[in-house]
C-alpha cells in the first residue's frame, strides 16, 4: 500500500475509499463506493491502473475541493482496514448494471486487498 484516501458527502449518504497499490513495480488503485443509506455494504468498486491509478488521488482531491457538501481526506491502513472491513461486513448493495458486474467482478480483490491492508495495520 502506498497511499490511501477516502471523500464523500457531508451527509454521510456515500463514501469513498481508494488505496494505491504497488505490485512488482506496477501501481494500481483500489477504489469502493460504501452506500450507508442502503445498509453500509458495497455499492461499487473498481481498478485503476497505470498512469491514472497514480494519478487518482490528486484527480479525486481536485474535484472533492470545488465542491462545497463533499470532504476528501488522507488515511492511513488501520483507517482504510475498519473502513472497509466494515462495509465487508454488510450485504454488497449494487444497483445500476455497471455496479452489479463491478462488484461481481473485483468484490473478491477488495476481500484480499482489506486483508493484506489489515496484516500491514498490525
């Protein structure tokens, strides 16, 4: 894990988290989409790679700044293991078809993501 940050609405309806790997050289971002007023599960989640995954952060930090009912914020692994430990702990709650096959295709690597994260928080 190189770096991980989380953003969402001020009234506490979703949140984010993205986490950037590196993996033998090759950068990739984790990012999941917590839906709390549908029970806290994971809404959606994705992969970045490359270029993009390295640049997602400051991406997100830019558009999160010009936004007055959003915050963005740094965390670090013990923040980013509750976080998403939690949501792990509750029902998957995709909606949209994009979502449903989203969360069917990387719910497996957020799984092993959150415990690799969880071993580094100690």
């Amino acid at each position: 894990m190189l770096r991980a940050w989380r953003y969402g609405d001020v009234f506490g309806a979703q949140s984010s988290v993205g986490v950037l790997f590196d993996y033998r050289g090759r950068e990739h971002a984790l990012m999941v989409l917590v839906d709390h007023l549908l029970g806290g599960g994971i809404k959606d989640c994705w992969v970045v790679e490359g270029r993009s995954a390295k640049e997602m952060r400051n991406t997100v930090a830019a558009a999160m700044a010009s936004e007055p009912t959003t915050f963005f914020e740094d965390i670090d692994a013990v923040a980013v293991a509750a976080l998403l430990g939690s949501a792990l702990t509750n029902p998957p709650c995709p909606e949209q078809a994009d979502q449903i096959e989203d969360v069917a295709n990387h719910l497996y690597l957020v799984r092993a993501r959150v415990d690799h994260v969880a071993q580094l928080a100690g």
